[in-house]
C-alpha cells in the first residue's frame, strides 16, 4: 500500500489513479498550466467586505482620473436615468374598482403633486442641492463606482409652502460602517464585523442582521473614514423599517453577485487591473508624444567638468522683475545660459558643440492594443466597443447590433434602480400625500393589496434611440398591425411619452388645424417606403 500525494488515499502498489471529470481539466493540479492557479474563495463577507474599502477607493479613483472609467459610469448614468425618471402612475384598475376615466383622473392628480414635492430641491433634498431628478443621477453614479449606496428617509416641518415632511439624504458607502465600539474599526486594515451588545444580532460592514440573516439595521457615521475633522466620529442606527408604518427608514442601492451578501461591489471591480494599466500605458505614450514634440539639445563643452552650475534657466514671462525685460520670455541673459524658443539663434563659444535628440516616436501598435484593450474592458462591463468610446464608424447593422445589446444592461438596471430607489421613495410619499389627505386613496391603510393597487406606476426614461428613424418606425408600424405590439408599447419605447396623452393632444391640435382651414393629410402606412 501507498499513499497517493494528490489525493491521500492509500492504494495498493501498481495501482495508479485515473483521473477523472473535472480533476483532469479545470479543476486539476498535476497539469502544468494549472498548478501554480491556487484559487481561494470564502463567504460573500470575506470576499467582499474584507476588501471592500479598497475596492471602493479604487473605483472611485479610476472614475474621477481613467476617461474609459468614466465614460462607463457616465453612459449608464446618460441611458438608465438621462434627465430623470418620470413618474407614470398606472393603478391597478380591477382592484379599486375604478373606471377608466376615473382611474385616469386619479393619476393625474397624484402626478402633479409629485410634481411639486419632487421638482424643488428644498422640497425633496435634504441638504437642499438636488432636486428627485438629480438625486436619481447622483444615486446611480454612485452606486456604480461605490458599490452602493444609501438614501435616508428624513422628517422636516411641513410648511405651507411645501406641504411634505419627506426629505431624502443619499449618504455615500463609506459612511455605513460597523462602529468601533461594536467590534469595527475604521482605520487601516478595516476591521467590518461586529455585534451589537444590545441586541446581540451581527454586523456585517454597517448592516446589520437578526438570527435568520434578515437586514435589520444600518449603523450610518457622521464623518467618513480618514476624515480630517474636530468632530469626533459617531454612529447612528437606522432601522431598516418603521416598527408602526412597517415603512423603509433607509433604503440600500445595490446589486448582488451571490448569495448572503450584505453590501455591493463597485461596477468598475472586475477591470480595475486593466483599467489602471491602460491608463498608465496612455500616459506614457502621451509623454513621449509631448516629448517628441519638444526641439530638444543638449550642449557639449569641453571646459572644467568640476564646476558648480549656478543660475538655472528656467520658463515663463517674468515681467515686473526689476532689470528684466517685461516682452521677453527670457529669465536669464548670462551669456553662458542658453534656453531653448522659437527662432532663437545663438553662437556657441570655442571648445563647444550642440547635439539634438532623436527621441522615438510612439508606438506604432498603440491604436489597434488600446481598442483591443477597450473591447476586453467592455465586455467585462457589459457595454460593447462602439457605445463605450461612442465610436459609430462600423455599418449600420454592427452599430445597432452593439447598441441593442447595451441596451439589454441598461434596461435590466434600470429595473434594479427603480426597484430600489425610485418605487420605494414613491411609496413612502403617497403614504404621507395619504395621511394629509392631499391624495384620496380608500382603503390605502386598510388592505396590503389596496394599498399595492394605489401605488402602482411605471418610470419612463431615456428610449434606446435609433440610428435609422424611417426603417424602425416602419417596423414598428408591422409590429402594431400584427398584433406583436400595441401602440401604448411603442409609443413607450421609441419616445418615453404615453400613447392616450398623445391622442389627446392630436385631437386638439387636429381640431385647431382644421378650424384654421389648414394642415396636411394623415401619412400613409406605407408612405415614403421603396416605390417612393
């Protein structure tokens, strides 16, 4: 007997182990190319949390100073949010029991006082600097280079003016932390576990959990990690939902990659490596562009090589130095300092001579690596080539093809941003519009699914756009006529807008036309098609 050094199993001698599955291809550690791969994975909490701190630091870094970076964040922000989300409110009409035109009059209503909380900074915001729109960019940018973030729910004074108390404060990732005093510590390393002595219940960077994992508080810091400040750090605890309302205290933008994962990862996470090599690499072929663009020399003498050189020549106007001339850029006229101009001629002195560099041009290759570089980088952050460094020049069918697949990502994270920011915010203010009795909602309070029917709504959004308006509307049209699409569906996709608002609206304008003795004849179906 023997026992084998891969598995530790003790086999009869001659006996010589088959490999098997996955032991002979990824999972191996006898192939050559795979034993140096020691792969190590813990919990979502190691992985994540521990590393977290520099994840976000790193992240953050590589948008404010990697343009690739932050045209990644900056296209998402453009195409998941644009100007802003409008609210659309779309109750459920079997529930309540309304009509439709009693149904529509309701949502019109509720919509425009949204439209006064929402539109004034003083009245949402609460440190006042954004208004619902520019909260929602400001969340999802931070979401995406943070790897969440967090929107607390405050009270203030209703006044006649603003008859909410609602105020939202988006409070950035490092501020949600685990207190010192509970077992944290916000030095370096990051200490990010913990227990609340009172309720005994974990904490996980910030986040704490009961006894089944279920998030029941944050612990939100008055100051960030590292801050430099007089005030002494403190922590407050959120509890994630009101105790009598049931509704949100705080609400946590995030997306999960696995399973028990309490806090977000930065969007940037997976090409942090290449994204900073790029840029190191851009950098140094700029500098040697720069450098070539320099008419550079470098002066021969064959005088003492032991004496100390004094006076250095340096650049710029020195006007209002006494002695000196103000037109001049020159900073020193000793006539053995020589500075480099335009047009500049001097005559050098016996025993000297003047040797010009040849510095090498940048790298032929440079154009083709950096794309090749970008399309890895974009396809690790689900945008392709063209929409990443907005460059059209492939044919149509490339360019739409790339486009409606960014588009996919887009969508799906509108959908994450909504449910986690959007929806829940509107909630919690038709709760309140409720309460005052600005909005009439029967049996809001009264019934979990009455309540869910009122606060039905759909967000519209920036559309995807087209590159060839004619071709797609004409699809469109087919798509209507076939039963595969209904007007309200395309009139949602291709303009944001709401097909019976726009009907209306024609009806009025038409109506005006026709008063006025004017306007041109309705568009075929197939006007302006090939036989044109």
């Amino acid at each position: 007997m023997y026992q084998d050094k891969r598995t530790g199993l003790y086999l009869p001698h001659g006996t010589r182990p088959q490999a098997r599955g996955y032991s002979d291809a990824g999972a191996s550690i006898t192939r050559r190319a795979l034993k140096g791969f020691q792969a190590r994975s813990g919990s979502p909490n190691e992985d994540i949390n521990w590393n977290n701190y520099t994840l976000r630091q790193r992240g953050r870094m590589l948008y404010m100073g990697a343009p690739l970076a932050t045209s990644a964040v900056n296209t998402n922000r453009t195409k998941v949010v644009g100007i802003g989300l409008t609210l659309k409110s779309a109750v459920n009409r079997d529930v309540l029991g309304l009509s439709p035109d009693a149904a529509k009059q309701w949502e019109k209503r509720t919509e425009a006082e949204f439209r006064l909380w929402a539109e004034r900074k003083e009245r949402c915001d609460a440190i006042g600097m954004n208004n619902f729109d520019a909260l929602q960019q400001l969340a999802l940018v931070s979401w995406l280079t943070s790897g969440d973030v967090f929107a607390v729910f405050q009270r203030y004074p209703a006044t006649r003016i603003n008859p909410y108390s609602l105020r939202i404060h988006l409070v950035e990732a490092d501020r949600v932390s685990t207190p010192n005093g509970m077992g944290g510590f916000t030095g370096w390393p990051a200490i990010t576990d913990g227990r609340n002595d009172v309720t005994g219940n974990p904490i996980y960077d910030g986040v704490e959990v009961d006894k089944n994992g279920m998030v029941v508080a944050y612990h939100v810091s008055n100051n960030y990690p590292w801050q430099v400040t007089g005030e002494p750090i403190d922590w407050k605890r959120v509890e994630a939902y009101g105790q009598k309302t049931g509704l949100p205290n705080i609400l946590h933008i995030m997306s999960s990659e696995r399973p028990d994962q309490y806090r977000g990862v930065t969007y940037l996470a997976q090409v942090i490596e290449p994204l900073l090599q790029l840029r190191r690499y851009t950098e140094s072929e700029l500098m040697a562009a720069l450098i070539q663009s320099f008419f550079t020399a470098w002066i021969v003498t064959k005088t003492d090589p032991s004496g100390m050189p004094f006076d250095e020549v340096g650049a710029g106007d020195i006007a209002g130095v006494p002695g000196a001339n103000p037109k001049s850029d020159r900073v020193s006229f000793d006539p053995n300092e020589y500075e480099m101009g335009p047009g500049n001629v001097f005559h050098l002195q016996d025993g000297e001579d003047i040797k010009f560099g040849s510095p090498n041009i940048p790298t032929a290759g440079f154009d083709t690596f950096t794309k090749t570089f970008c399309k890895l980088i974009g396809a690790g952050l689900g945008i392709p080539y063209d929409v990443l460094v907005k460059e059209y020049n492939s044919s149509y069918s490339s360019a739409r093809a790339a486009l409606l697949d960014a588009w996919e990502d887009f969508r799906m994270r509108r959908k994450w941003f909504v449910d986690d920011f959007c929806q829940p915010v509107y909630e919690v203010w038709l709760a309140e519009a409720v309460a005052r009795g600005r909005v009439k909602a029967p049996g809001f309070f009264g019934d979990p699914l009455v309540r869910a029917a009122w606060c039905g709504a759909r967000w519209i959004g920036p559309v995807q756009g087209s590159l060839d308006p004619l071709k797609e509307a004409r699809a469109a049209v087919l798509q209507i006529r076939h039963a595969l699409k209904t007007h309200e569906q395309v009139a949602r996709e291709t303009g944001g807008g709401d097909w019976d608002e726009n009907v209306e609206q024609l009806a009025a304008e038409n109506k005006r036309l026709t008063a006025a003795g004017g306007g041109a004849s309705p568009m075929t179906d197939d006007e302006g098609g090939e036989n044109e």
